[in-house]
C-alpha cells in the first residue's frame, strides 16, 4: 500500500475544522496584540473599578460595618469590582466587531480563508485572555485591604474569569449584531452595564434585597461570576447572607461555574449563528 | 500551505464569468454578465460610481453570492469552492481594511497567519513587499501615522503576501494625490513583469484604464463594451473632427449629404469620426459651404468611447446614481 493512501484523507471537513481553528487563534492573537498596544484601554478598565474601590470602599466603609464575620465592605466588594472589569473588557470585545466593520478590518478578515465560526470564537477567546490578564494584575491591590490570597485562590480564579469572559464576550457580540455603527453603541452600553453592574450583587449582598430585585439580580449572569469570585477569596461558600441562594439552595461554586458556562456556550451559538447571518 | 494549485493550464481563463448577476431588492446592479480573462492580463473594468463594478468585485471575491449565472477564478467555483479561491485571490478594497492601531508589520503578519502562509516564507515576502512599496523603513510604524497613499501601498503590498494567482484592486487609486496615482501604477506594471500576476481592477478615471490590457466598459450594470483600449477607440472610425459654425445643424446636415459621415451636433459643435483626420481636414475646409468659425481634430479618448457606447457621458451618471442612493434612503 502507498504511503498516500494509508495518510488520512484531508477531505472536506477536515479543511474545514482547520479554518475554523486558524479564525479562533488568528482573531484571538490580534485582539490580544491590540490590548498591548493600547494602553489607554488598559488603564481605562483598570482605573474604572480602582475608583469605585476607593469611593465607595472608603467612603462607606466608616458606617457600613461588617458584612459578616471578618468581611469588611472594601473586601465585599472587591470580588465584584474583578468581575465588574471583567465585563466591561468582555462585552467591549464582543461589540468591537461594530468597530472593525466600520474601519473596515472586518473585510480583511472576512475575505481570509478562516471559518466564520473561528472569527466569533477568537474574540471570545482573545476577551478571556485579556480579561485574565486585568483579573491578575487587580490581585495587585488585595494585600493592601486586607485580602489574603493563597496560590490555590489565584489558580482558581483564572478559570472562573475565563467562563464568565466568554459568556459575557458572547452577550457582546450579539448586541453587535444589532449595532449598525458606533451610534447606538455608548447608549447601549450605559443601558447594559450599569444595571448588570448593580444588579450583579457588586455592592450589596442580594440576599438582603427586596424579592423583585433578587429576581432581576438572579436573571443577571454577571451574579453568578461575582459571587464564585467571592467565594473564593472570602471564604464565604455556604453562607445564605452573603451568598447567592437559587430554588432554594445557596448556590457553590461549582454549581456556578457550570450556570455561567451553560449560558456562554448558548450565548456562543447564538452569537455564531447571528455573525455568519449577518456578514 | 498557500494558494492553492491552480486548476488552470496554458492560456485558458484565469477568471471565467458566464451570465452573471445580482440583484438587491428590484434594483439589478449587475445583469448578466460574461467575459474571460487570461492569465498575466491587465483587466479592466470602467465605468461611473454605481454602474456594478463593486458588486461584481464582490461576487467574483466570495463575498457576495450571485443571484445567477456562474464565475470561477483560477479555475474555482466562487459560490462552491470558496475557500479555494480566497486562496487563489489577493483583494485591495476601496475603502482601506488596515488595523490602524496595528504597525504595517503586523498587519502583514496577521494576513500570513490567516492565509497559513509559512513562517521563514512569509518573513522573506514580508521583507520584499515592504521594499517594493517603498514601506521597509516604516515597518514598525503604527498604521494610524501613514497617510492615505502609504495605507493604500500596504494594502497592496499586503494583497500579495500569500502569492495569489489574480490580485482584484477596487479603485485603487481612488482619492489619491496625482503623484501617488503615478507610483501606484508604477508598482502595479512591475508586479506584472516580475510575477506574471493577472490583475483585475476597476476605475472611472479614463487616464487609468488606459493602462489595462483590455476593458469591459461598464454600464447600469451591463457590460457595453469590451476590447483593448485601441480596440475601443478604434470602433469609433478614427479621428474626431470637432467644429464650430454659424449654423451647426446645417452644417451636419451638408457633412452627413456630402460625405456619408454620421455628423452629432452637442453642446453647440458638430462631432464626426473621420479615418485619417489631418489628411481629411483640408480638402474638407475647402469644400465646406457653410461658414465654419473654428474646427480641430484630435484622437478619440475613451471619453469618447464611453460617450458612444452610452450615450452619455461618464459625470452624468454619476450624478444619477447618487440621486438614485438618496431615494432608495442610501445604501451601506
């Protein structure tokens, strides 16, 4: 037998796949080159939770008391202000597909030989490598107020991060399916990420809110991420005030994880067929 | 991996395109239709902003499905084999398509990554590319600083990074300073010499399509005319003797009586093509009998084709289409 006919055939679907894993990383690698090069965005992302950090932290942290045993508010809310740039970074990258059509680079990437499925998944995946990166350098300041971190916590934040930056990167890239320009896009922003941000149990936690806010927090898929975060660097898992309680059971981390990673992968399929429609 | 083998041998079309059309709503950009281009040609497509030049591009690109008829580029179906022909093709767009916050290195990179082009390969190219466009002492520049003709030589020189077989330019030289325009065109006719590449592109500047091997004049979305820029001109029954009288529709009249020429009169002159014009106009100027106040000759320009061909002249319809955008509430 030759050695052509025992190489496994690269047939249709083979050819295929292949183009759909050159978009992912292709598309990932740039937005990833992108965060390097600019530096503003860096710090715009990083400078706008630092401030409700302080802000908020520092000024309500004299009549506020404690939350709970040994969880001062600048702890409590440091979880949330992670999750918080999280979202900001991932629903930013989901929507810059607005502007790489309206700067005209989305054509350079269309006309490519790459999957379209590929191009919708790189972006998640360049957001969740992004979102990664601000996470980490954030832990920077957790010393500082009190906040102690164990190898164990930051090895499982990054995961955590990962799973909620692809859901919310998805969220983002089927709100820029509806965007034809740049227009529509700071009103939508304010419409969606701030009440993610106040719902998600950034500054309170949702168990002390009245029952039609828990219902509109827990539809919010930005609580989950917030409280696996806290979870994990509080210590607060089981703990029906300061947790997340779901049908009746507080939710652990786990359960969490998988919630968010069920919707961004619904998310995902939702963006995939939206993008591949609209182009 | 890079372009794909081609599927095309000897002097058989690189581009083949049979019936061809698109339609957007009732509104038909492109109407069926047809040519071939052969490999190493300088193909050409004029006409006016709106005539179905872009649709085309676009359809012959992948980037557009036909409403019918069929296209194969390097012997690939544009609708079945897609992949193949993004392979085969390198596009330069009219408006540009550079990731600004990107340096020109990394733009070319990007487009080796997405095309699979081979690391030690693509460096080298990267390298020559960057040279020819006269870019290699900008290559680490970000995109944003570059001015329109330096965003436009990346672009092509980007458009030719995976070695493709046709490289489609959508008025390349559009909104480009004369002397940009000039370089331009200098890079284009060398790439032809060194590479043998075939290049397709599309224009409404007369001064442009002189440069191409063979035009396909473009109108309302149908080919009017195709053939050799000489060819073109050649149709029209040589020299163009253009006068003025003190009655010009008389003076037609005496032109098409004595001479059998088909005389026009617009814009106040007389027009009519005539073989060999120096040697026509002074036996012509003696005959005449009525009272001429000026009269010139000159070669037929591809205004003048495109004016035959029809009927009007290439600015009128661009006036057209742009009111037909404001009543169709424009289009993307």
């Amino acid at each position: 037998m030759s050695v052509s006919m025992t190489a496994p055939p690269r047939g249709r679907m083979g050819a295929a796949a292949a183009e759909v894993w050159r978009g992912t990383w292709v598309v990932a690698y740039r937005e990833l080159l992108r965060f390097v090069r600019e530096r503003s965005r860096l710090v715009g992302t990083l400078l706008q939770p630092l401030l409700f950090l302080v802000v908020f932290g520092v000024g309500f942290s004299g009549i506020i008391g404690p939350l709970a045993p040994g969880v001062d508010f600048v702890q409590f809310i440091f979880p949330g202000l992670i999750a918080m740039s999280v979202l900001t970074t991932a629903l930013f990258a989901g929507v810059s597909v607005v502007w790489d059509r309206e700067f005209g680079f989305l054509k350079e990437i269309m006309v490519a030989p790459l999957g379209r499925s590929g191009i919708v998944l790189g972006k998640a995946v360049g957001a969740a490598g992004v979102a990664v990166v601000q996470g980490l350098l954030m832990l920077v300041i957790a010393p500082f107020i009190g906040v102690s971190l164990s190898v164990g916590a930051v090895l499982a934040v990054i995961p955590v991060i990962v799973i909620l930056a692809v859901a919310l990167a998805g969220l983002g890239l089927i709100l820029a399916s509806f965007l034809r320009s740049q227009q529509g896009f700071q009103l939508l922003m304010q419409i969606i990420i701030f009440p993610m941000i106040f719902l998600a149990g950034v500054f309170f936690p949702i168990g002390s809110a009245p029952a039609w806010l828990q219902v509109a927090s827990k539809i919010n898929p930005l609580t989950y991420g917030v409280d696996a975060l806290r979870q994990i660097f509080l210590g607060t898992g089981g703990s029906a005030e300061l947790g997340v309680e779901l049908f009746g059971r507080v939710m652990t981390i786990g359960q969490e994880v998988a919630l968010m990673g069920g919707l961004g992968a619904v998310l995902l399929a939702i963006a995939v067929g939206a993008f591949t429609r609209q182009e | 991996m890079t372009a794909p083998a081609s599927r095309v041998t000897g002097n058989a079309p690189i581009i083949e395109v049979d019936r061809l059309s698109r339609r957007f709503k009732q509104f038909e950009a492109v109407s069926e239709v047809s040519f071939d281009v052969r490999p190493g040609e300088l193909f050409g497509f004029l006409g006016p902003n709106g005539a179905g030049k872009t649709t085309t591009i676009n359809m012959l690109t992948t980037l557009l499905t036909p409403s019918s008829g069929t296209a194969r580029v390097n012997g690939y179906d544009v609708v079945r084999e897609r992949s193949e022909v993004r392979r085969s093709i390198g596009l330069v767009f009219q408006q540009p398509t550079l990731d600004e916050y990107l340096s020109a290195e990394q733009n070319l990179r990007f487009h080796g990554y997405a095309y699979g082009v081979d690391a030690a390969l693509r460096e080298r190219r990267m390298t020559e590319l960057l040279e020819m466009v006269e870019l290699d002492d900008r290559r680490s520049g970000s995109v944003r600083t570059f001015s329109g003709g330096m965003k436009r030589r990346l672009e092509i020189a980007r458009g030719l990074l995976h070695h493709p077989s046709v490289l489609f330019l959508d008025e390349p030289t559009l909104g480009l300073d004369p002397q940009t325009r000039h370089r331009i065109w200098d890079y284009l006719h060398a790439l032809r010499e060194q590479e043998g590449l075939t290049i397709f592109l599309t224009t409404h500047y007369m001064d442009e399509a002189e440069h191409c091997d063979r035009i396909a004049v473009i109108d309302h979305g149908r080919i009017a005319g195709l053939d050799t820029p000489d060819g073109l001109k050649h149709r029209l029954g040589g020299d163009l003797v253009i006068l003025q009288a003190d009655d010009n529709a008389a003076t037609a009249r005496e032109v098409r009586e004595t001479y059998g020429l088909p005389a026009t009169v617009q814009d106040g002159r007389v027009s009519f093509h005539v073989p060999y014009g120096e040697e026509f106009l002074p036996g012509f100027v003696r005959r005449i009998e009525a009272p001429l106040t000026s009269i010139g000759v000159r070669r037929p320009t591809l205004e003048d084709v495109f004016l035959d061909l029809t009927g009007h002249e290439i600015r009128d319809s661009e006036l057209d289409e742009h009111d037909l955008l404001l009543q169709q509430g424009g289009r993307r």
